[in-house]
C-alpha cells in the first residue's frame, strides 16, 4: 500500500472506532447502541460495495480499451 492509502485507512479505521466508543458510552440502551451499529456497519458495506463495483466497471472498460488498442497495433 502507498503511505497516503495507509494514512486514508488509519483515519477511517480511527473514526470507526470512536464512533463505537461514543455509541458504547452514550445513554442509550444496548438494544439501541446495537441497532445503530448495525446500521452504520450495514451502510458501510453498501458503499464499499457500490464503490467497488464502479471500480470494476472502470477495470473492464480500460482493459477492452487496451485489448482494442493492441489489436490496433498487431493489425
């Protein structure tokens, strides 16, 4: 990994984590401190999926462009 891809998951890692902390600490009951973690956890996999998906969309799309542009050349 790149030291800023290493730094980016730090920060994200970290604000998860308070989150947890704050959520663990707050008034609310376990029941709810459950519900929002669940919550939390389930929209965070939808965006990593999501955002995953666009990037295998962009993977396809650039190799057939170098597959065609190979192509091209051996022509």
């Amino acid at each position: 990994m790149k030291k800023e891809t290493k730094i980016i998951v730090g920060v994200l890692a970290g604000a998860a984590l308070g989150a947890t902390i704050a959520l663990a600490l707050s008034s609310d009951s376990t029941s709810d401190i459950k519900g929002k973690l669940s919550d939390f956890f389930a929209d965070l996999l939808d965006v990593s999926k999501d955002k995953l998906a666009g990037l295998a969309d962009k993977a396809t799309t650039v190799a057939d462009k170098v597959k065609d542009k190979l192509a091209d050349i051996n022509a």
